[in-house]
C-alpha cells in the first residue's frame, strides 16, 4: 500500500505527493499564510527540476517508475542509474537547469513589464522571490555531493578518468568532508538545527550512494559466481536461476527502491 496521494500523471509518470508535505503549508512554518502560494508555485517548479531528470533520462532509454514531492523536495525513481558517465552527467545536470531556465524566463517577464503590477522582479515581488528561490534551488543542488545533483555530475566527469568505482569513492568522501563543514558551521556559525539535519542527512547519503555502488560494482566484476567472466552489458549482471541456466537480469530494477536510484 502506498502512503503518498496521487496528484496526476504528467508526460506518462505518475506525480505523487507525501502526506508530510503538508508541514511546508503550515502556516508559520515558512512564513506565515501569505507566503502559501509562494511555497506552492516553489514546489512547482521543483517537480519541473524533477521532470529534467525524467525526461533526460527517456533520452537515454531509462524509465522513471514516479515523481514524488515531499517537504525537503522532489525526488524522481529512475528505473536505473546510467553507468556511462555522459548519460549520468547530462540527466543529473538537466534538474539544476531547468530551474536556471525558469529565473531567465522569469527575468524576460519581468524585464518586458517593467510598468506591469505583479511582474516586477523587485526583491519582494512574487516573481522576484520566485526568480531568487530557483537560483537558489539550482546552485544548491549544484553542491557536490550526494544526494545532490552536484554529486552525481561530479562522479561523472571523475568516472571518465578514473572509472566508476574510484569516482565514486572520491565524490562520496568529499560529500562527507562538505557535510561535516556543514555541521559544524551549522552548530557554530548559523546555529540552525535544520541545517544540522541537512548536514546529517548529506552525510548518511554519501555513505549510501557509495556503499550502494561500491557493491554494484563489485557485483559486475566478480559476480556472484565463478560464471562472471561472462560479459555483462552495462546495467545487467548474470543470475542462476538453477539447472545450469543463466539469465541476464537488470542490476537495479524498478521495484528495487534502492537509494542511488532515487534523484532529487
Ligand atoms: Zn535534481
């Protein structure tokens, strides 16, 4: 049984959303009840950041099981991560993108209606606040490490030199050196709990992502079995399935929910 609500289904991927995304709402919580449409058309285009991903990832054949929003953000359920570093590298960098996209069209809005009510892009104006939530949005997401975007780019274009497992272990370290600076200027210097969270949470996912690889990895090259001398093709290992037959299954499948499949 699934907790999240469905919201609808956009370009063939169904959009759900987490019960505790209702918490952003909360009046109070981000700025009183005035800043709900703010924090609604935020959210809206956090899911198109999140359709980057997806429809970046139809380009190269990779499927997305569903998108779903929750308070700390989108995250989209690709069907499998791409292990050819340019795949990986162009699905991960369409997210930040598009929000760069949005402030540019919001700053064309705003530029072609200077006199216009409501289209300025002062700070203070809806689309001023917009415009800057996205910037934001995007060069945080450009942080590199994992879970972010930035993680994802960085082990890419270390995977071209240095091969996956190597680019990986290097990204995930620095992702922890970042989280631990995080936490202590969280502690210290903004003495923000959230940003503790954050801080926690970044480096519990960089251990993940490259445990989760390492051992994919592992599996590719040495397989389960002495019959992994067998070329695989990238994404899909050799499994017994008993009486001496052998079957190429998918690394990661759809309902395999594991954590390096998950893009936010
Ligand atoms: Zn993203």
């Amino acid at each position: 049984m699934r907790l999240s609500w469905k919201l609808g289904r956009f370009a063939g991927i169904d959009v759900f959303v987490h019960p505790t995304f209702l918490i952003v709402l909360l009046p109070g919580v981000f700025g009183g009840r005035d800043a709900i449409p703010l924090i609604l058309a935020l959210f809206g285009c956090v899911l198109l950041h999140e359709f980057g991903h997806a429809l970046m990832a139809r380009r190269f054949g990779i499927g997305t099981v569903d998108i779903t929003l929750y308070p700390i953000g989108g995250v989209a359920r690709l069907m499998r991560i791409p292990r050819a570093p340019g795949a990986e590298f162009l699905i991960a960098i369409a997210g930040p993108c598009v929000n760069f996209a949005i402030v540019a069209i919001l700053a064309v809005l705003g530029f072609f209606s200077m006199d216009g009510e409501g289209l300025s892009l002062d700070q203070g104006s809806f689309l001023g606040q917009l415009a800057t939530l996205n910037f934001g949005l995007g060069i945080f997401n450009l942080i590199p490490a994992f879970p972010m975007d930035g993680g994802r780019v960085l082990r890419a274009a270390l995977s071209i030199g240095l091969g996956r497992t190597r680019a990986t272990t290097i990204a995930a370290r620095l992702g922890r050196i970042l989280a631990v600076v995080f936490g202590v200027m969280a502690v210290f210097v903004t003495q923000s709990f959230l940003h503790l969270i954050l801080a926690i949470f970044i480096f519990l996912a960089s251990r993940n992502e490259e445990l989760q690889v390492l051992g994919e990895e592992r599996r590719r090259t040495f397989g389960e079995t002495d019959q992994s001398i067998w070329y695989a093709p990238p994404g899909y290992r050799w499994v017994d399935r008993g009486g001496g037959l052998w079957q190429l299954s998918p690394v990661s499948t759809a309902r395999g929910a594991q954590g390096s499949n998950r893009w936010m």
